[in-house]
C-alpha cells in the first residue's frame, strides 16, 4: 500500500451527494469515501433509507476494486478504512457517466424499440454528460472535446479501460450466476493518469439473477426496505463467497 491508511485524519466534508459522502483528508491526495444508505434504484428517482446498505455497498465496492486491480485496472481505491468508509485517491472527474451495455434494458430498451432482454451483440459505450439541469443528455467525444472535459489519449483510455472493467465484471458475475445487463462507470485523473472511481456496487450495475430471471433493479424499485435489505445482503454475500473456487483474493482491511 503506497499509505499508512490510518494515519490519514478526516478533515472537511468535500462532496455531499445522493449516495455518498467524501471528506478530505490529512494528505491532500487522498479521500475519505462514506457510503449512506440511501438507495436509488436503476431508471428510479425515489430515494428511500435502507439500514445496513451503506456498509454493504462499502464492502462490495472495496471487494470489487481490488478485484479489478488484479487485473491491473487503475482503479482510485486505496484501502478500506472502516465498515463505512473507504480511502481512495482524489481524482478530478470526467464529467460524464459511461455505461457499457450488454442487454437491452431500461431507457435505452424504449429509445431504440428493443425488447427487454435481448443480448446485444457487442457491447455498447455511452457516455452521458454529468449535468442535472441538462437531464445529462447522451453525447460523444466530440461534444467532451469541444467542451474541454477530456483530451482523445483520456477518451481512449476511459473506452479501452471500459471495455476491459466490462468484460471482467460480466465474467465476474456469471461465475455467480447473475447476467450483467448494464454497468454505470466513473473516471477521473490524477497526475496525468486515468483511473477508474466512483463505486461498482449493486446501485452501479444492472444484475439479472439466472436462477429465478429475477430483475433486481425492479424488485429495488417497488421492495419493501426490509425486502430491499435483503437483496443487497444477498448479492453482497454471492460477491464475496463465489462458489467457483477459481477466485483467491487477498482481502487486506
Ligand atoms: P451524485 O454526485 O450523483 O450525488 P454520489 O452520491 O455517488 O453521486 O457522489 C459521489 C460523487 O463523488 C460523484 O459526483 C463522483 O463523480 C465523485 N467521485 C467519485 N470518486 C471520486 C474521487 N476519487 N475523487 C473525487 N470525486 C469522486
């Protein structure tokens, strides 16, 4: 580890979001990253508070980046402080959420007439621009040049670093016996370099559940918060207890 973690002191509150709250710390390159335990659920707008999910999304997201970075993805995880808490390198964000597409599903199901559930037959990279007032409309590299928010090395990298975090994590769930539909992804820089940030958790990627074709996203939109617990609990424990062997992971913190 390239820090002491629990040297690092929590200094002031640096982002107050949806999901997630961050702090600045002692070194100004690293993060406090607290997870709430608000839930939003994929193609939903209603937040509701559900006990439990902040800690279980902490150990999910810790759990899967450092799984990514044994496939030598850069990632902007640095260790796991705490139940809620992650360290993790402070990026100046890219303003647009990626979302690599396997299976037609939700907005994207509607806007091209697809029908839900059918396998694409290559993924798919959108970027949506990160703008609230704009209703983060779709855009490409052009649009992200023109505006200054990435150069065409960042662009490349953020595409290839996408594909490859795709095809893992589609690999990764598989091997637990849920499809990925769709993964939302985050990047940013820090000293000239592209990493991976943000969280990949259950709010962050679209699971199907092959065992009972459940939708998981559709049962987190209209569960009851004891239901909704219980989903998260469940894909947290099949993350983290695959039943494929083939996974030896040195979980440190
Ligand atoms: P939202 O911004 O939609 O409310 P969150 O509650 O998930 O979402 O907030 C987390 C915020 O922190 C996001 O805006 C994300 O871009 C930003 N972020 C994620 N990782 C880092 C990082 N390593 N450094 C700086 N900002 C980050």
């Amino acid at each position: 580890m390239e820090v002491n973690i629990k040297k690092l002191e929590k200094e002031q509150l640096y982002y107050d979001g949806s999901m997630k709250k961050l702090y600045s710390t002692s070194n100004p390159d690293y993060l406090f990253m607290e997870f709430k335990n608000e839930v939003v659920a994929i193609d939903s707008k209603k937040a509701k508070k559900v006990r439990g999910k902040g800690q279980t999304n902490t150990e999910t997201s810790s759990y899967i980046f450092q799984f990514l970075d044994s496939y030598h993805i850069p990632t902007h995880y640095i260790g796991k402080l705490n139940e809620k808490w992650l360290v993790v390198r402070k990026l100046e964000m890219v303003p647009i959420n990626v979302i690599v597409r396997n299976v037609s599903a939700g907005t994207f199901a509607k806007n091209f007439r697809m029908e839900e559930g059918q396998v694409l037959p290559a993924p798919i990279i959108e970027f949506y621009f990160k703008n609230e007032k704009m209703g983060n409309p779709m855009v490409n590299e052009y649009h992200l040049y023109a505006f200054g928010s990435a150069n065409q090395d960042e662009i490349r990298m953020i595409q290839r670093l996408s594909a490859k975090v795709n095809a893992v994590m589609k690999n990764f769930f598989e091997r637990r016996n849920y499809q990925l539909v769709d993964i939302k992804l985050e990047f940013g820089r820090s000293k000239g370099k592209i990493y991976l940030g943000d969280e990949v958790t259950l709010d962050t990627c679209r699971i199907w559940d092959n065992g009972n074709n459940s939708k998981l996203e559709k049962e987190i939109a209209h569960g009851k918060d004891n239901e909704i617990g219980k989903i998260y609990n469940e894909v947290k424990q099949r993350i983290l207890h695959p039943r494929a062997k083939d996974e030896k992971l040195n979980l440190v913190g």
